[in-house]
C-alpha cells in the first residue's frame, strides 16, 4: 500500500498554531496538561504532541479537549 503524501508546509505551520492555541488556552486557565488529560480521558503523550503541533487531532479530540476547558471549541482553532 502506498504511503500517503507528506502535509505542505501550510498544513505543519496551521497544526502548530492550532497547538499553541490550545496551551495558550490552558495556562490562561492555569490548567495543567495532566488537568486536561484527567479531564478528558486523553493520554498524556498524545496530549502533548497536540500542543507541539506534532499531531493532526480529530475532531473529537478536540471537542475533548474544549470541554475538559470548558471553553467553546472555537476557543481552540481561532
């Protein structure tokens, strides 16, 4: 089977805005990544390569995340 193709850089650079987005959010809640994680049931390393842009999150995971911040999922992807 073939690999799929590599995202271009617009792709890398929007995942890691989306990322930083998302720690700006929770150190404004002053919220730890372990905070979120028990909050909402996602594992730690996961979590942290989210924030790091090293991860394309599924949208669930993102509803995931905005409720354990309790902040509109739109909070996350401005």
């Amino acid at each position: 089977m073939p690999r799929p193709p590599a995202p271009d850089e617009r792709v890398i650079a929007r995942r890691r805005q989306v990322g930083e987005q998302i720690r700006r959010v929770r150190e404004h809640l002053n919220l730890t990544q372990p905070d979120v994680c028990g909050r909402s049931g996602i594992d730690i390393a996961t979590y942290s390569r989210i924030e790091q842009g090293h991860s394309s999150p599924l949208l669930d995971t993102l509803i995931r995340i905005a409720n354990a911040m309790d902040v509109p999922l739109t909070e996350l992807v401005r």
